[in-house]
C-alpha cells in the first residue's frame, strides 16, 4: 500500500480571514468587487434623471439665443380685435 500525502486545508477563523482583507489594498479591492459584482443593465434613475435634466436645461438655452436672434414680428393683435363703430 503506498501512502499518498494529503493536502492540508487551513480553514481560517474570522479573524484571519479579516486580518488578510484588511491587508488588500483599497483600489484592488474595489477593482475586485466592480470585475466580479452586478453588472447593471440599465442605468440608475437618478442618474438617468439628472442627465436628462441637463439636456433639457441645454435645449432651452439653445432655444432661447435662437429666439433672442429672430427679429420681432409686428404685432397684429390689434386687427384681430373688432373695432366698435360709432
């Protein structure tokens, strides 16, 4: 009978398992949960939301230095109105 040497499992108490975490650098450990998390498939509302609200700010920025470059109609309100004879 040969003799096979079996790995050994360390399994680690809370404690060292915390101690080796605290030892990974922040920017890894971010990199880590973003490679390996969620992967939203739309984009969160509040963002959505505010960009949204942007454009819409710009539209109407846009809009308006078209409308202060137009030159001014005539007024024809006054023909509209009836004119009492008499």
């Amino acid at each position: 009978m040969s003799t096979s040497t079996r790995p050994t499992i360390k399994i680690g108490t809370l404690a060292e398992r915390l101690a080796a975490s605290a030892n990974v650098p922040l920017e890894q450990a971010i990199a880590g949960v973003r490679a390996h998390g969620p992967q939203p498939t739309r984009p969160n509302p509040s963002t959505a939301a505010w960009e949204h609200y942007q454009s819409l700010k710009v539209k109407n920025s846009q809009h308006a230095q078209e409308a202060s470059s137009i030159e001014t109609e005539q007024n024809t309100m006054p023909a509209l109105i009836p004119q009492r004879v008499g």
